[in-house]
C-alpha cells in the first residue's frame, strides 16, 4: 500500500463518510422527496387469505372528497401489464421447467393473502384515499386458506393449474452415490430441521414516489431499492413495457433492506403506471403494518436431514429433502433462494463424499417468501450445523472434534464439493482453534457449574459456517437458470482538477460504500479520502449494474472499481511518459506521483489529471483526452468466506428465558478494506441470527391472517438482549479476485442461529431436551424442559 | 387518523360537561394508548377531551395512604420520594412501564381508565386495596374492573385521583412479554397487617384478578416456598402465540415467588 495514505487506505479503520449527513439529519429518503402536484395513493388490501373477488363497487368511494382515481385489476389487465417476474428459474427434477402463474399488480378475480392489493386509491392527501378505501365495497366468496407448509400439496389449487400448489420439485447431487453411503453406514443420524419464517423490518418502510414528464414523456421513479438499474428494467421491459431509456430510476438514501427491497413490488409499479395515466406525480409510503404485509418474508423451511457416517465418525453421505414455503406467488430470486443458494451449500466446511437434496418449493396463502439476509445459505447452514450437534452426540464426541475430524484439509484446495460448487481457499481449523481460545472453551464445564449452583442451566454452542458469495459468475448463474447476468459495473471519473467520481452498479443501504469504495481509491491512487465521491441509485448517472445482496458489492463492484483504476493508473502513465519525455516502461506510480524510474522527474496525478482535460501537452496520436474509465468485472467463482461463531447461553429452567452470556467469532473474510466496518456488518449480523434464533417469528393462524403483524406481537432482538460482541479475523485471500476479498455482509446471519440452538440445546440437554425449534422463546423453552421431565417420569 | 374535535378541559368539571356534549368523546389523558389506537384508525371518536390542563397531577401523604393525581405521569411517580418511601414496590412499577417515553407521557388515571389487561397499573389498585375517586363518587378497587378494557366508569366520569393504601412490605414482578414488553405476567403482592393481597396482571381472560389460593398460602406462611407447583388454576387465563394458559398459570406462581422474596 502506498506510503502516507495507510489511514485511509485498505485496512484503515476509517470513519464513515456518509455518517455526518445521517446524524445531522441531512439523510435523503424517498419519502423525503415531493413532486410539485403529486397524488397520494393508498393500497386497499384483502382482508382474507384466499377468495374469489366476486364485485368490487367503488362508486361510492369514486365520490368521496379528494379522490381523482380508483384503479383496480380490471384496469391492469385492460391496459395488459405484466407482473413482477421470477429472476432465476432451476429446472424441475423431471427436466421440464416450474410454474410462474401470473403475479397481477392489483388482484384481478382472486386474492392470494391477506395483504393482496385489491384496488389503488388515488388522492388529494393520504387521509382522502384512505377514507376513500373504506368505501369500495368488495365481496368476496372465500375458500379455506392453506398456510400449512406440509399439507399445502393436498390441498386445492390456489394458483389454476398450478398442480399440488408446487413450484418445483428440483434436486441437486449423486442420489444413487448417496443411497449407497447410506447403505454402508456405521451411524445414521436424523434430524428434523424447521427454519422459522421472519419479516424483514428494514427500519425504513418501502416507498416510491412516480413522476412522469409530459415533455419528454420521461418516468422518474424514487424508490427504496437495493438494485435500482433492475428495477428499471423489470419495470420498464417487463411490466409496464416503458423503454428503459424513458424510465429513469433512482433510489436515493434507503434505510436497510436485507434483501426485502432487492424486488420489484406491485406498488412502485402502480406508481408509475398511474403517472401518467393520470398525468400527477404520484406518493406511496408504507406504513409499518404494510411493511409486515406486503415486504416479501424470508426463510420458512422444513427439512428432513440424514447423515450417514463411517466406524470412523468421518461422514460419508448426507441426505436433505426440503420443503420450501415460497408464499402466494413467486418474487424474484424465491426459486434461486432455496435450490442453488442452499442446496449448493449443504457440503458446509466438510469433506463430505456424496450429497443429494430434493427441495420441493411450495405455494400457500401467505405473503409472498424470498432472499432474506443470507438467502438459502442460513438455512443451509443451520440444518447442517445443527445436524452436525446432534451427530456429535449420537457417536459420543465433543461437537468441536467432530467438526475437525470432517473439515476440509487446508491442502485440499481448490476443493470440489458433491454439489457443484468449487471452493478455491480455506483453512478452518485456525478460525476453529482461534474461537476456541477466544471463549475459553475448555473450561466451560466449570462455568457450567457455577451456573448450576445460581440455579441456571448454561450451555454452549458453535457453527462453523461457509457461504458463497460475491455473487456471481454470470456464465454460472445462466447455466443454472438465471435470467441476468451478476457482473458489475463502475466508471471512475476523473476531473480536470483531480478530485474523483466513483459511479457504482451497487447501493449502499446501510453497508458503509461511500468510506469502503472511497479507501479503495485513497489506496490506488494516493489521493486523501475528501476528494472521492461515490456515487450509487441513479440509472442516469451510473452505468447498468446489478446492485447490492448476496455480499457481491466489494467482491464484485469493489473489483470493477479496482480494474477502472488500474485503467485509469495505465492512461496517466502514458500521458505522463509524454510530458516527461521518457519511454512508458520506465515510469511508475508510487504514493499519487507518476516518476521517471531511477529519477526525480516527476508528474503529480493532479498535473496528469489536468493534462488529460487541458491537452495542450498531450499524446494525441495515441490517447483520447479525459481522464475517465469504465470496468465490468464478472467474476470468475463465488468466494466463501468462513468461520467459527461460539455462542454461550444461560437459560433460567423457572421461566425458560434463554440470556447470551457471550459471544465470540473468527471469521476469514479475505482481506479487510475497513476493518471497522467489517465489525459493525458482523455484529448486525449476529443480532439478526440471534433474532431468528430466539425471538423472531411470522405465525400465520389457520385462517391465513398474521398474527405477527406489528411490533406487539413481533419481537426484535434489542441492544439489552446482547453481551458484548468478540469479533476476530483471519485470513486466506480469495484468489480470483484483485482485492483478495470475500464478503461478509451475510456471514453473522448465516453463522449464528445454529450457534444459538447448540448452546441452548446444551445447556438444558443434563434436563433431558435433545431438541428445540427456532425461537427458543421462554414458552417453548418451558414447554421443552417439562416435555423432558413429564418423558423421564415415566 | 380521522379528524376529529380537540379540546382542552379548564378543570374536571369542564371536561366532564364537554363530554357530556360530545357524541362519542374520548378523555385524552397521556395517550400512550389512545394516539395509536387513533392514528391506526382503531377509533374514531368525535371529540378528545384533553385532561393535562385540569391540575390532576400531584402526589400527597394521606397518613394510611398515598393520594396520587390521575393525570400524575409515570415518571413522576417513580422518581417520587414519597413513593419511594412509602410504597417502593408502586415507585418501582411506574419505572419499568414501557419506555422513557412512554413513561414521560402516560398517566395512572389513563392506564386505570383504559384497563388493558396487560397493563401494571391495575395489579397494584388491586392487590394494594385502593380506591379510584372520581369527580362525583369513590370507587373501591373491588367494584372498579369489570373486565378486559372495562371499568363502572361512567361515560362522562373522569378519575380525580387514586388512593393507594401503604402495606406492610409489597412488591411487584412481571414477566415482560417478549414483543410488546406488557406484562405476559405481572404478580403484585402486598402485605397488610389484615392480611396477604396477591394482583396478577397480563394473564386473566378478564382482565386483572385476586388469586386467592396464593393468598391463603402467603396468609398461612409468607414465603416464597409457601407456593407449590400447580397452585395456580389454568382456567380462566389467556392463551396466545407468546403463552399458553399453562405457562401463565406456572408464571404466576414463579412471578409470586419472586415478589415474595423481593419483599424481603
């Protein structure tokens, strides 16, 4: 790294640039932002879970103060819009290809869930078009809702034609090759594995604010998207059939999305469509409840595990056959999540000979299900880690041994896995040794003890994960199904002056981009952190790029930002080599100077910066002017980082209250950019497992409403509920990429709940509890133990 | 929310006559309950009757008992000396409502009014034996519930103030529901020369009760090894996604228990 600029370079802990504009309220949201003349629309939502529309009379309502339009299914399909689409689509076991029923933007002849958009109400204020809502009258003739994941197959279609209430049946691995280790096991190990459903709750509600421009007969969409370039061409090609050179979409500040906002929604459509159809701007914003009703859920998976191991205790087969609830229709990645983003990944940091996995994704009468923090990788990784406890103990082997015994050896890279994927660097027993030391592991026996005589149980428990990330190689994602490419783009800018413009593909939501990608530059560069702005969310500033989830943006954007600096860095040299008159080979970049090799001659990037605009003094016949270079970096594999979480717990047997007593993690997330950075994506993560874990929970009664729908009833994790947080990194560079970078936005989410669950599951095994479902709320705590002690009294 | 008429009472008797006026008025008190239930469009009341202007907000040593203003905020009453000294368990309650803000805006008029039934309030009424008086009349804690959300309030009767008598040694102990952080269980014990009186919030079907066989229990031996496994009924309680009947009725005994241990 150049010399000077360690501070702000790669690994400087650098503090957040975009943090002052946050604090002092300078933040700029979609609902902060308001059209000159622009309606308010409000979303009428089915109050039932599944029901033929038999009328909707909305004549009343059409009269009522304020009003100027209601719009309705039959509207949508007369002016034949299409539906949000599904992005990535895995081929059925049998070859042929899933269902995708129709998605219509306002339910045209039957609602799905309750929440289903059933007409949009357009008004003067907010509070007109809410009145007004309660005056359409709608009848509807309802059917028995079907919410439950394991009966939905028998049930009627909720979907016309749409056999089973079955997506796709979809496998993945060497069946016979698996049946076989099955057949030749010393140990077989079963687990039942339920991954409980969870609401995003981003702390910032959808919103979306629709401009059309009789003029140029231009849209201008705001929206909170985590993928604003997608969102044009899903809307605009897709939907709404906009030229996407007459949409531009911008998603300004958003406030968190964990992959809820990555999708389009029917409600940012509507928007648009109705701006210029009723020539006003157009206001959406969702209120809380509508953000536990309509914001896409995640995770909601059953899974019957069995592992088949050797006399030896060295797994030799593992089989996983999952039902996934994918909700009432499919949203975008609701396919990819659960098959090549789980599925993908049940070979976890273990040398597991033989694999094979039928997910059978599912439709029921619920909001719709999609990539939630991690995608398919958390529930990858609990069924397995989990399953690797229960393995453990079954052979009588401390669950950190048994681990070790399967792992992965450090020679063994690049390493192919029974499922597809190829793992190109790794060493998992110095994060493992590491966490071990960090928590003290081997004495925890004697604070088991000490527990005990305060009348607590305490437990202990581990995960020692894997994900695939830096999503993705697009020649990969396209043999698979997927229907976009994963590159990514970035354009540096820069100008006359010298200071310089990133304009990046990715958005920054909470990751930190605009101090991470600006350090990127600090360190190519050599120029102070002031003088780089980045910039992300408008289709008409930066090139196509395909956003932020799936830890793609530094492995990905962060890589394209790096090869359009080394570009950048190649231009000055030459234009340095003709103003000091010397052969491009002997001049080097250092410390932000362009010298002659062995000399003092010397250009400062400022003075080529300034050359590149002011050519008086330039290499005509070899180089445009302008100092500005583009890169879309596709990148060659997935990389993977790891880890080992260690969670210990104190569980009170009075009230079943489970209380986090500690917490450590190693995690390899390849080089560091800003370490700091890194810590606080790690401890949102781990807080967002532990959620899963211990509190959290979509509960859907048998009528299909949700009763979870509000913060009385949903429970966040909270700051008092954590220690505080051990985070501790190694690293093995990923080696297909510039940087040597893994990702690690998703790892604390992925990593954590089967840490949870091990150590409650540990601390109250000396009661007799094998098992518990996530959340391990105090009841079904309470209820676990008295099971256990009603069953030993027999 | 939908509009409505906003009016601000001089006094109790003002704010009893613009009640008496309105068709369906609703007493605003500190509107920790009332706000949202408005803004969800849960309630569309035609006028709200704003009671912070009508000097119900003071806490007074009445020698057996303490007299504390239905418009006293729950901040004031747990940063109170006088409760702190003379019914620390009631001082206690008010400093774990909800939260700071919360705390800094609701009242103990409001929360007795609107008798949630996971609200603490009415567990130390109850369990303490105080008496709810209004502009016209005083109400024993006995004759005041009447169920989930209900109290012998009249429409256009407006609390004046409360008095809760000072018990030997009292304590309150609730078990916060995860999500809401209400009490899923709430156990007042109190302590009288007379006798134990045990309030249990949060887990009845009808809101705030006695539970006399904890009482008989405290009264023959007043301690926590006094309450066996099993002695609270399950029927009669609430049961939801957070609790079965069951595990309140088990948490009631444990909540019970600790407060009893907690009155030292």
């Amino acid at each position: 790294m150049p010399e000077g600029t360690v501070k702000q370079g790669i690994g400087a802990s650098v503090r957040r640039k975009e943090d002052k504009r946050f604090l002092i309220g300078k933040g700029n949201y979609t609902d902060d932002i308001n059209r000159a003349g622009q309606l308010h629309v409000y979303f009428l939502r089915s109050p039932v879970a599944f029901a033929d529309i038999v009328s909707i009379d909305k004549q009343k309502a059409e009269k009522a103060s304020g009003v100027v339009a209601i719009l309705t299914g039959e509207d949508v399909a007369a002016d034949n819009l299409g539906g949000p689409i599904c992005g990535w689509v895995p081929t059925n076991k049998d070859g042929s290809a899933p269902s995708e029923p129709p998605h219509p933007i306002l339910a045209n002849g039957r609602v799905r869930y309750v929440g289903d958009h059933v007409a949009a109400v357009f008004a003067e204020t907010l509070e007109q078009a809410m009145s007004a809502a309660e005056l359409i009258d709608v009848t509807y003739s309802e059917m028995p809702a079907i919410t439950d994941l394991k009966t939905a197959m028998d049930k009627p279609q909720i979907h016309d034609g749409m056999e089973n209430n079955t997506y796709f049946d979809w496998e993945l691995g060497d069946e016979a090759a698996t049946n076989d280790a099955f057949d030749k096991a010393a140990t077989i190990v079963k687990v039942d594995i339920r991954n409980n459903r969870v609401i995003p709750n981003a702390m910032e509600p959808r919103a979306a604010v629709a401009d059309y421009d009789t003029g140029d007969e231009r849209y201008t969409l705001f929206t909170t998207s985590q993928n604003p370039q997608l969102t044009r061409l899903v809307i605009g090609a897709f939907m709404l059939n906009i030229p996407e050179s007459k949409l531009r979409v911008v998603a300004p500040d958003v406030g968190g999305g964990f992959g809820s906002k990555i999708y389009v929604y029917p409600e940012e459509a509507v928007c648009v469509w109705a701006s210029k159809k009723l020539r006003r701007a157009v206001k959406w914003t969702a209120d809380r409840t509508q953000a536990f009703l309509g914001d896409a859920h995640g995770r909601d998976h059953i899974s019957d595990v069995k592992l088949a191991l050797d006399k030896n205790n060295r797994i030799t087969g593992l089989r996983v056959d999952t039902l996934a609830n994918l909700g009432a229709y499919l949203s975008a990645f609701a396919m990819v999540t659960p098959t090549y983003l789980h599925g993908t990944l049940l070979s976890g940091v273990y040398d597991i000979p033989a694999i094979y996995t039928n997910v059978k994704g599912i439709c029921t009468n619920t909001v719709n299900v999609d990539a939630y923090r991690g995608a398919g990788r958390p529930e990858a990784t609990y069924l397995l880690e989990r399953t690797m406890d229960v393995a453990a103990k079954q052979v009588g082997m401390d669950p950190a041994e048994f681990r070790r015994l399967n792992f992965i050896p450090k020679d063994a890279f690049p390493y192919q896995t029974a499922v597809a994927l190829q793992y190109d660097v790794g060493d998992y027993e110095p994060l493992l040794d590491r966490a071990m030391a960090m928590i003290d592991y081997k004495n925890f026996e004697n604070r088991r003890a000490k527990s005990a005589k305060n009348g607590k149980c305490r437990g202990i428990g581990m995960s020692t994960y894997i994900e695939a990330c830096g999503i993705a190689p697009s020649a990969v994602v396209g043999a698979l199904g997927g229907r976009v490419g994963l590159y990514e783009s970035a354009v540096v800018r820069v100008d006359p002056t010298g200071t310089i413009s990133v304009l990046t593909g990715t958005h920054s939501h909470g990751q930190g981009h605009d101090t991470t990608f600006a350090q990127l530059v600090c360190d190519k560069l050599g120029v102070d952190i002031e003088a780089v702005e980045i910039v992300h969310g408008d289709s008409d500033r930066t090139a196509f790029g395909m956003g932020t989830y799936g830890s793609r943006s530094l492995a990905v954007g962060g890589t394209a930002i790096s090869k359009a600096l080394d570009k950048v860095i190649a231009k000055g040299k030459i234009i340095a080599a003709h103003m000091l008159e010397a052969a491009d080979a002997d001049i080097e970049f250092k410390d932000g100077k362009f010298t002659v090799t062995g000399t003092d001659r010397e250009k400062s990037f400022g003075e080529i910066a300034l050359s590149a605009y002011v050519p008086h003094n330039f290499p005509h016949d070899r180089l445009e002017p302008g100092l500005e270079e583009t890169s879309f970096y596709d990148p060659l594999n997935f990389t993977y980082p790891s880890g080992t979480h260690i969670a210990e717990v104190e569980i009170d047997p009075a009230t079943g209250v489970v209380e986090l007593m500690d917490w450590v993690c190693c995690d390899d997330f390849g080089n560091l950019i800003n370490p700091m950075v890194v810590e606080g994506q790690v401890h949102g993560g781990i807080a967002q497992g532990v959620g899963q874990a211990l509190y959290e929970e979509a509960a859907y009664n048998d009528n299909g409403q949700l009763l979870s729908a509000s913060y009385m009833d949903y429970c966040m994790p909270r700051a008092d509920h954590f220690p505080s947080l051990k985070v501790e990194n190694l690293v093995t560079a990923c080696t297909h990429n510039d940087l040597g970078v893994k990702g690690c936005g998703e790892a604390g989410a992925i990593a954590s709940p089967p840490a949870v669950i091990n150590a409650v599951v540990d601390a109250l095994s000396p009661l007799g509890v094998t098992d518990i479902t996530m959340p391990a709320t105090p009841q079904k705590v309470w209820q676990a133990i008295q099971s256990a002690q009603t069953k030993a009294a027999e | 929310m939908y509009s409505t008429k906003y009016v601000k009472a001089k006094d109790i008797d003002d704010a009893a006559t613009i009640m008496a006026s309105a068709e369906d008025g609703k007493f605003l008190a500190g509107g920790m309950t009332l706000i949202p239930t408005l803004k969800q469009r849960l309630a569309n009341p035609d006028c709200l009757v704003d009671l912070s202007a009508c000097g119900l907000s003071a806490i007074a040593d009445d020698g057996s008992a303490i007299r504390v203003g239905a418009m006293t905020r729950h901040v004031e009453v747990a940063e109170s000396a006088l409760v702190q000294k003379t019914i620390p368990a009631v001082a206690d309650l008010a400093g774990h409502i909800g939260d700071r803000q919360v705390r800094n805006c609701g009242t103990i008029g409001g929360s007795l009014a609107n008798n949630d039934p996971a609200a603490c309030y009415p567990a130390a009424l109850l369990a303490l034996g105080g008496t709810v008086h209004t502009q016209s009349r005083s109400i024993a804690a006995e004759d005041y519930f009447d169920g989930m959300f209900e109290t012998t309030l009249e429409e256009d009767e407006v609390i004046r103030e409360v008095s809760l008598p000072k018990p030997e040694k009292a304590a309150y102990v609730k078990f916060p529901n995860p999500a809401s952080r209400y009490a899923m269980v709430g156990v007042f014990v109190a302590k009288f020369a007379d006798g134990v009186r045990v309030a249990v919030t949060g887990a009845g079907e009808d809101g705030v009760f006695r539970a006399s066989d904890l009482e008989a229990a405290l009264d023959a031996n007043f301690s926590a090894d006094a309450i066996a496994d099993g002695t609270v009924s399950a029927d009669g309680l609430m049961s939801d996604i957070h609790a079965s009947a069951e595990y309140r009725a088990h948490l009631i005994g444990e909540m019970t228990r600790r407060a009893v241990t907690a009155c030292g």
